[in-house]
C-alpha cells in the first residue's frame, strides 16, 4: 500500500495518468479531449484520497487491534511482535521515499 500512496502521488506531480485510470472516447475533439483531461485528474486525485483513507483506518486498526493484543499475550512475546511490525512499516515507508 505504500507503493500505491507515493506512486499516486508522484502520478499528481508529474501530471501523469496510470495506465489503470486512462479514460478512452471514440470522439476525437478538442473538447473531448478536455473533458477526459479532467476527468482523469479526477480520478487520480480520488485514488490519492483512497488511498489516504485506507491507510489512516489501518493505522486506527492497528492501535486497536495492539491494545487488545497487549492483554492476551506475554510482555516478551507482545514486545518481540511490536519490534517486527515496525520494522515492516520502516521497510514500506523506506520503500516508498527511493522513489
């Protein structure tokens, strides 16, 4: 998911539109392509805000989810598990900045 929140984000920037997200017209005006311009800046912009949501409602998943987890499980094994979630999450943000 990481991947996906900068890709759409860089798609902003750059004024580029995912391949997934191209719209296609069989009329071919100027105004058409206008329309179908905005329209696909739309869309990018409604995935970026997907995306945002998605990974906000994970965040709030997993603070809920690690206190009720906190209270079934020994301190080690809770503290061990911590240390392994974060590490994934640095790797994902790491992966996300290379680009």
């Amino acid at each position: 998911m990481c991947g996906s929140s900068s890709f759409s984000l860089r798609c902003w920037d750059e004024k580029v539109t995912p391949v997934s997200l191209k719209l296609r017209c069989p009329i071919n005006t100027r105004n058409v392509r206008e329309i179908i311009r905005k329209a696909e800046k739309g869309l990018v912009r409604e995935r970026i805000r997907t995306v945002n949501n998605r990974i906000d409602d994970l965040k709030c998943y997993k603070e809920e989810y690690s206190r009720h987890f906190e209270t079934l499980v020994p301190d080690n094994v809770y503290t061990d598990l911590v240390h392994v979630i974060n590490r994934k999450q640095h790797a994902c943000a790491d992966q996300g900045a290379s680009y």
